[in-house]
C-alpha cells in the first residue's frame, strides 16, 4: 500500500467518524427538542387546563400525567378534555379513566368534548367525566372487546416451514400466529372478551345511570351519532369544543372569556424537516409494536 493511499483511507476514516458524530448529533438535538414541552395561557379569566387524548389509545402515560398536573394545580378552576380516538389499550383506558374519575371525584370538574371519533376506549375514558359533550356528527359508543390473531399456518406449510414449540400447560400457546386455533383456544379468549366487556358494560351503566339491560342492549360494538347518543343517554349534550369551553366555565362559576391552559411541544429548528418522518414511524409503532392484544378498539373506516 503505498503512502499516498495510506493519507487517502486516513482521510476517509476520519470524514466517517465526524460525520457519524454530526448524525448523532442532530438526532439527539431533534429528540430532545421534541420531548420538551411548554405551557401556553391565552386569555386573562379564570384558567381552563385543556388535555388532548388523539390517536390510538397504547400507552395512558402522557393523559395521566397532565390530568394529575392540573388537578393539583389550585389555580386551574377545571380540565375540558378533547377525545378524538378510536380507542386502543384495554388497560391504557382504564388508566385515564380512573384518572379522570378521580379528578372529577376530588371536586375538580372534568368536561369531555368529543370530536370526530370517540369510541369504544375513547369512550370509555370519557365516562369519568362531570359532563360529556359530543358534536351531532361525532360517532361515539362502540361499547365492546376486539382481539385478532395473525394466522400463518398454511402459509408457512406452502413454504415448508415448520415450528416446534415446547410448552407446560395445553393453552400456554393459545393464539400462536404459527398454529390453528382449537375449539378450546376460542372458548378461553371469549371468556377473556366477556369478562373484560363486563367491566366495561359496569362501568357505562354506573357512570350514565344506565339500567343493566339498556347498558347491554347499546354495548352490541355498534357506534352512535352524537344525537344518537344523546338520546341513548350515552352523552349528556350537544356542542361544538367552543361549547364545551363555555360549559366549562359555566360550572365553575367563571365569568366571562376563561383563561386556556395548553401544553405544547417546543419545536427545535430541525423539527419541521423530520415531523412527517416521526410522525409516521409513531404512527407505525403503535400499530404494529404496540398494540395489546385485548382492545377497546373501533374498527372502522379510518
């Protein structure tokens, strides 16, 4: 090798680490750009904390944190929480249900403003509210349980791939992608699915004042309109989310314009380039890597 060689793969190294560093570099600047966030208050009045619940339901982390934030925050006089979601995670849903029901329970009142969608787990977090507020198009309800299961066995027998799987316990297995369900198989997830229904058909009884029988006859998986849902006794009113914020203050005795509370991402100057990028990748995550197997999920054209 000669000497001039030698300087030129020299030269070449050292471009790659730098520029390995410089990636890294930027991407630890736009992750962390994007992860901080800042409050806005716009208005002068009594302080209204609004909380968005958007998307797929598959973590309750981020809800809880900002409903637990402004309920002990004294200065803030309520919380209107904006639903547009089809629902998701059984557990995530109960999560912010409880947390919103015990925000509402502590004397710090809750209002639920739906937007396009608020079904199945979005309603169910709904239900902890004090008063729920749905547009007359808004569907809503999907009182029910969905799991699904990949199943690849007869497209792996075409492709000569076999899978041995060493259990203890004959349903240890039960829903492998890699094998077909038993009649046994079924019967145990749809006693998972019944159980897990029940608890969400208690749940919408109770908070609604709803009999038994009415609660069971609307929790059939079907979704309502907002006037449907009215009418049902699913919603207590119709309203657009200006509505909602004049409800709000309305109950806790706020006169005139309140004060919006907001959090909201603090953009890094790089953030622009990659929010597309980002956002489709999160959006694929919760999709693919995420989502629980039981699931307050409407399935819908959307």
């Amino acid at each position: 090798m000669t000497k001039s060689t030698k300087w030129f793969l020299g030269i070449l190294g050292v471009l790659a680490v730098l520029i390995v560093g410089f990636i890294a570099l930027l991407f630890s600047i736009i992750k962390s750009g994007g992860n901080r966030t800042e409050e806005v208050t716009i208005g002068s009045g009594g302080k209204i904390a609004v909380v968005e619940l958007k998307g797929l339901i598959t973590s309750s982390d981020e809800i809880v944190r900002q409903v637990k934030k402004y309920r002990e925050n004294s200065s803030i006089k309520a919380i209107l929480l904006r639903v547009d979601s089809p629902g998701g995670g059984v557990v995530a849903s109960q999560e912010m249900y409880e947390e919103v029901r015990k925000t509402r329970d502590g004397g710090k009142p809750v209002v639920i403003s739906m937007g396009s969608l608020a079904a199945s787990g979005g309603y169910y977090v709904a239900c902890g509210g004090s008063r729920l507020v749905a547009n007359k198009g808004t569907l809503t309800g999907s009182i029910g349980v969905i799991a699904e299961f990949l199943q690849l066995q007869d497209a792996l027998d075409k492709l000569g791939i076999g899978v041995k799987t060493i259990k203890s316990g004959k349903l240890k297995d039960s829903g492998s992608s890699t094998r077909r369900m038993t009649e046994e198989d079924q019967q145990y997830f749809q006693g998972l699915m019944e159980d897990v229904h029940g608890q969400f058909i208690h749940v919408v009884e109770t908070e609604r004042g709803i009999s038994h029988e009415d609660a069971i006859a609307l929790a059939d998986g079907r979704v309502f309109t907002g006037e449907q849902a009215v009418l049902n006794g699913l919603v207590d009113t119709l309203g657009t989310y200006e509505d909602a914020v004049t409800i709000t203050a309305e109950i806790v005795g706020i006169e005139g314009e309140p004060a919006i509370v907001k959090e909201r991402r603090r953009r890094s100057v790089f953030d622009s380039f990659f929010d597309d990028v980002a956002e489709g990748l999160s959006d694929l995550t919760q999709e693919v890597k995420n989502r629980p197997v039981l699931s307050f999920r409407f399935i819908g054209p959307f």
